[in-house]
C-alpha cells in the first residue's frame, strides 16, 4: 500500500495508494505525526477544490464525472511529504 520516492526539489516522499477504505488516510495520520510531517490527503484535497464532499459529487454528477475529477496529477493534488491517492491515479 506504499511507495516512497523523491519528491518536489528531491525531498524525499511517501505516498500511499489504495483501494477505497483500505486506511491509507489512517495510515497517513499516523506516520506523518509519529515523524513530524504533514500529511495531504487527495480526496481532502478534490473536495476542497470542488466544494463539495465526494459523497455529494457523486449523487450530483454521478461516477463518470467523478473519476474524471480526479485525473489531476498527483503532484500537483499532493505535494506533501506524506499523502494518500488514489489507486489508478495519473
């Protein structure tokens, strides 16, 4: 459920995908206090861009729309040294 590479200007980065459900946001929490980072959540992330919840672009807009929402690249999503994305993201 994990990855870990170089991020913006060769920081190193963790990153966490998953399923829906499966804790990468728990995970995230966790990992980013215990060592004194912030966490980026992507779904946080949509919603805040959207304004909306998931849950609401999804009865609005329905699924297509919604996974179409989410082909922002990553790096520009979650630039943080912890963060959650999504399985089969760009």
């Amino acid at each position: 459920m994990s990855a870990a590479g170089a991020g913006p200007a060769g920081r190193r980065q963790v990153v966490l995908v998953g399923l829906p459900g499966v804790g990468k946001a728990t995970v995230g929490t966790l990992l980013a206090r215990t060592c004194g980072l912030d966490f980026v959540d992507a779904d946080d992330r949509l919603e805040a861009r959207r304004g909306r919840t998931i849950a609401e672009t999804f009865a609005a807009d329905g699924e297509p729309a919604f996974r179409v929402s989410r082909r922002t690249p990553s790096s520009s999503c979650c630039p943080g040294p912890v963060s959650s994305r999504w399985a089969g993201e760009p």
